[in-house]
C-alpha cells in the first residue's frame, strides 16, 4: 500500500540511497505494520543544485545531503502513530545511513483504498 518517492542529492551513494530505501521500508513494517513486500519506492539522486530547498525552516538547519521522503499510504493512522514514525524513521536512518536528523523531511500522503491499483487494472483494496 505505500509508494515511496525519496530525493536526495547525487552526493548520497547509490548504495546509500538503496540502504536508505531499505529502511524506509523496514520502518513502514515495523511501526505501521505495513505486510512483507509491499515495497514500491521511486529513488531519485539529483546534481548538486537541482533541489531548491531553504537552508533552515522550523529550527531545522539543512545540509546539502537532505532527504526528503514522501509516503502515499491508506489513511487512518493516528497522529501518536506518525509522530512515532518519524521519530523511527529519523533515528534508523541517522544510524544505519549516516543522515544528519536535521536533514530528514518527511511527507505523508493519505489516500483512500480505492486509490490504489496493484495490476492487471483491478482495485485490489476496494471495499
């Protein structure tokens, strides 16, 4: 169910952005107890200045090495769920990958059921 879009600058390895893809998906079973190989992500790794991002907002100082993490998922999770989420989703990528916690932005997207089509043309999730 969730679809994951993450950008980083091509300073980010390419095993580095696949690790990092890796948690992302680790965390979604660990803390939204999304199912084993529901793993769709998009990784993007862009040239040194292709991401028009401001250098601070809310506190946070960014680096040029930013991640920003975009979630399309079902709707439903509690805000206390999310916050832990994040909070996950910071501290194993800060550990396993090496990311600045400054330099973790993350985008939820919820969407309903119906919105998803995993092949062959049918809604698999329709209720």
């Amino acid at each position: 169910m969730p679809m994951v879009r993450i950008d980083m600058t091509d300073e980010w390895t390419q095993a580095s952005a696949l690790d990092a893809g890796e948690v992302i998906y680790e965390t979604l079973m660990d803390v939204f107890n999304v199912p084993e190989n529901d793993k769709f992500q998009i990784i993007n790794r862009h040239p040194e200045g292709t991401m028009n991002v401001a250098p601070n907002f809310h506190g946070n100082e960014y680096s040029s090495k930013i991640i920003i993490i975009q979630i399309f998922l079902n709707q439903g999770r509690t805000v206390e769920l999310k916050k832990q989420f994040y909070r996950s989703l910071m501290t194993r990528l800060s550990e396993r990958v090496g990311c600045r916690p400054d330099d973790v932005v993350i985008n939820l997207v919820e969407v309903s059921k119906e919105n998803w089509s995993f092949g062959n043309g049918l809604a698999q999730l329709a209720e």
